[in-house]
C-alpha cells in the first residue's frame, strides 16, 4: 500500500500544485500490518494510517456532519 500512496502522491502533486496531506483509513477487523513509509537511501516518504476501530463511533455520530455519521458505520460497536 505504500507504493500505492506513493504513486498517489506524485499524480496528485504533479497535476494539481497543491499541498497534499493523505490519509488512509483502515477498516480490516484483523491486526493492522501495513507500512506507512518508503525509507530508501534517495527517498523518504510517509503517510498517516486511521484504524477506524480506535476511534469511538459515538463522538462520529454526535458531529451533526452527514459524512461522520457514515463514518460512525465503520467504527468500533
């Protein structure tokens, strides 16, 4: 997944010119496993991973925004 994001980024960057801060949300039920970072002798790139289990669906709910309460189906019952 890390190259994926990778390749993300340089799409995004390169055809938008804007500040780019990703994101992955994880909604496995399993033991996350996946890198968020590429450290190579010329390349160091990372990214931010949310298991969406961690956090409490109520505060999601509570929000009044229409996408958190959608949100709120992914998270911790």
């Amino acid at each position: 997944m890390h190259f994926r994001m990778l390749d993300y980024y340089e799409t995004l960057s390169r055809k938008e010119n804007l500040p780019i801060k990703q994101l992955l949300v994880y909604v496995g039920k399993g033991k996350m496993t996946m890198l968020d970072f590429i450290n190579h002798p010329n390349l160091k790139f990372n990214y931010t991973i949310l298991n969406i289990s961690t956090i409490d669906y109520h505060s999601l709910v509570e929000s009044n925004i229409p996408e958190a309460i959608i949100l709120a189906i992914l998270g911790d019952f």
